[in-house]
C-alpha cells in the first residue's frame, strides 16, 4: 500500500510497483519515494522466481544440462547454453572445429537480431507506440523461422553441443538466410527513423541516465554500459569462437553513445542489429568446410570422454544480447559436473536501476526500466532471514539437507 510520510517541510508517498504490474513482464517488487511526480529514492527487491536450476543440473549428465541451460532465459536460450558448453571444453581441453566456431557466431549473431528487435517492439509499447511494436514484431518473425529453419526451434534452438554443434548449416539455406537479412536491412532505416528522429518519441527516450562513472561502479554490461561510453563486449575484447578472425578481418568495433539515457541505450541496440547482419554475412561468406564436431559419436562417447576429466575447472565467457554471460564448471570425473554456475547479465544491470530512475517522472518508470531489457527470473537468488529479520547464510551442505527434506520429507 501507498503511505505519506513527512520530512522537514517537504511531503512524500512511497508506492509500491510490483510483484505484478502492466508494466513488469516478470514478477519483481520496486518501492518509489515520490515527491508529487518526481521520483527521490528506489528500492528493488528480487526473489520471486527462484527455480533452482543449478541443483537440478547436478543430477543430470553433462549433454542433459545444455536444455536446461536455454532455459534459463527465454531471450537468451542460446546464449546460455553456448556458455556451458564453452566452459566444459574450457575444463577438458577441447578444441572446436573451425565451421563450429562459425555456426555459433552466425547463431549468436540471429539471437542478438532477435533480441534486439524484440526489445524495440516493447520498447514502443512502453511508451505507447502499439503501431511500432506490431511493426517490430512482423519483422522478428522471418527471424524466427530462420531459427526454425536451421535448428528446429524458435525459442529454445538446440544450436550448442559439447565440442561444437548439434547440427550443420545447409549449403542449400544459406540463400534462406541472406534473403531474411536483405529484406531486414531494408526495413531498418524505417525503425531507425522513427526511434532516433521522431521529436515525440525522442522526449520520451531522453530520461533514465546512467553516467559512465555508475556503470563502471555498478558493473553494467552490454547496452546498458555502452550506452554509457563503456566499451565492453566480449566478442571484441576476449575473442572467442570466430569473433576474433572477423575482428581482424573486417574491423569490427563495439558500438558505443556517450549519453547514458534511453536514448542512448536504443541507439546502440538499433546499430547492434545492423553490425550483426554485417556479421552473419561475413561468417556466411567466410563459413570454412570440415567437421562441426570434435568428438563423433553419440551420447554416450561423449560422457565417456568427460568422465575423464577429473580436477578441473572452466569458463565460459560470451557477449548475450544483454551483456556478459559467464558459466563455470567443475568436473571431478562423473557423468555431469560436480558444480555448475551461471550468471546472468541482468544481475549486473537490475542494479543499475536506482541510479537511472532517481529524478525521473513516475511516467518514466516502464521506459527507464524496460531500457536494460531486464530478465528477473534469471538473476534469482534467495535470501534467508530469521525471526528477528537479520540476513543470514546457509552452507552448501546445509542447503541441500533442507532442500532434500522439503522434497522427499524424512525419507
């Protein structure tokens, strides 16, 4: 419930949005101190989806985690699992293909276009521009039946397989592809125009600031951090798969604004889109032959050859839509890890909201927080407190005896 409080002189209501709200897509609670429409303080607090997904996966093999990892997010389903598989041959010392390395880059390059034209789409309809967001939508579309043209999915992809991928790009829909991204590039000057020129939608897209100081402070990653002049990718820093042969090839360069506002953010999303068509092309064109796999064979070669790998440890670091997906696996020998951890970019940037929306109008309050494309149930984590309400932490041997009588009782 809303309350007045009073201090000094002045007189403000906190109101609370969230855990369900219009303009939240997942459950997330945010407490604003408002004086008249101007908002003075923030409070955000997480918790609400929390599913567990990192004990689940310790009862699943190696190869059985990669479908848990694209659920992770919804938006990011092929990026999570990239970053697993990533990490596991980080720990076994496995070296991918060529072609494989060029697949996830032509991949990960569509989910980015996705990602970032379904943002745009509800972009506009948070400010009100429902025109725009079907517009957006028709286009995300032929993207997706690309996805279900090459992998068979179209949220969740099945791209990723340990040591490479799961399937090959057929050199007979290669033409598929190129026909998809001519006709975007031709539609984007159209999307580009109405979000960066239009004077009433830009009004709308001129709040939320983040300064480079707080993103650096905060951790931002992705857009939200290159909106603010940050230049962090990982495709174009660390290099992994075949960024680095089309970095040195063609040039390519995070795309950066200096602003920090909304504005900013959705100028580097919409440029992002037309790089990554640059990109799919380039892969395409440059696609080498040979294998997409380092071990042939099904299931069971696999586990068999990660079952010996004992006392080691991997990462896997990618460039997601939203930012910087790092997983880490520890492999002691068995048929699946002996721990696994994800993080997703949204934890980094959820954090970044109080910065952004201190000083914005309560009108401002979907756009603002809509501008870092949050996803909550991806940074779910849970906090115990006691009688008295002080924080306190559990063991990991301590959490799974608790989480075993909650499932299975005393049994």
């Amino acid at each position: 419930m809303s309350e007045v409080i009073r201090k000094g002189y002045s007189e403000f209501v906190r109101i609370p949005i969230g855990p369900i709200h219009p303009a939240l897509h997942e459950p997330y609670y945010f407490f604003f101190e408002l004086e008249g429409e101007e908002i003075k303080n923030v409070w955000i607090e997480s918790g609400g989806v929390h599913r567990g997904m990192e004990a689940l996966a310790l009862n699943r093999n190696y190869l059985q985690i990669i479908p848990i990892a694209e659920r992770i997010c919804g938006i990011c389903s092929n990026s999570h699992p990239l970053a697993y598989t990533m990490a596991v041959e980080d720990a076994a010392g496995i070296e991918v293909p060529e072609r494989a390395q060029y697949i996830r880059v032509i991949a990960q390059e569509l989910e980015r276009i996705h990602s970032h034209i379904l943002w745009a789409g509800l972009g506009a309809h948070a400010i009100g521009l429902d025109t725009a967001f079907c517009y957006l939508w028709c286009l995300r579309e032929d993207v997706l039946d690309i996805w279900e043209l090459l992998f068979g999915g179209r949220v969740t992809h099945a791209v990723n397989w340990i040591g490479g991928t799961k399937k090959d790009i057929k050199e007979e829909d290669i033409p598929k592809i190129l026909k998809m991204l001519k006709n975007l590039r031709k539609a984007l000057p159209e999307v580009v125009d109405a979000f960066l020129y239009d004077p009433t939608i830009v009004r709308r897209l001129r709040a939320g600031t983040l300064t480079k100081k707080d993103a650096l402070r905060l951790s931002a990653l992705g857009p939200t951090a290159r909106g603010s002049g940050v230049k962090k990718d990982v495709r174009w820093g660390y290099g992994p798969l075949a960024y680095g042969d089309l970095r040195d090839d063609y040039g390519y360069k995070p795309i950066i604004h200096q602003d920090g506002d909304v504005y900013a953010k959705t100028y580097v999303r919409l440029m992002e889109i037309e790089q990554s068509i640059d990109i799919m092309e380039k892969a395409l064109d440059d696609l080498p032959s040979g294998p997409y796999r380092a071990i042939e064979g099904k299931t069971p070669k696999v586990i068999a050859t990660l079952k010996k790998v004992k006392g080691a440890e991997g990462i896997g670091r990618h460039e997601a839509p939203r930012g910087e997906v790092i997983h880490y696996v520890r492999m002691e020998g068995g048929e699946g890890p002996y721990r696994w951890r994800p993080r997703a970019p949204s934890l980094n940037n959820n954090f970044t909201l109080p910065a952004m929306l201190v000083g914005c109008q309560v009108a401002d309050i979907p756009i603002v927080v809509a501008s870092i494309d949050p996803c909550f149930s991806c940074t779910d984590r849970m906090t115990f407190i006691d009688e008295n309400h002080r924080k306190f932490v559990l063991s990991y041997d301590e959490l799974i005896k608790i989480s075993r009588e909650k499932t299975w009782g005393d049994a």
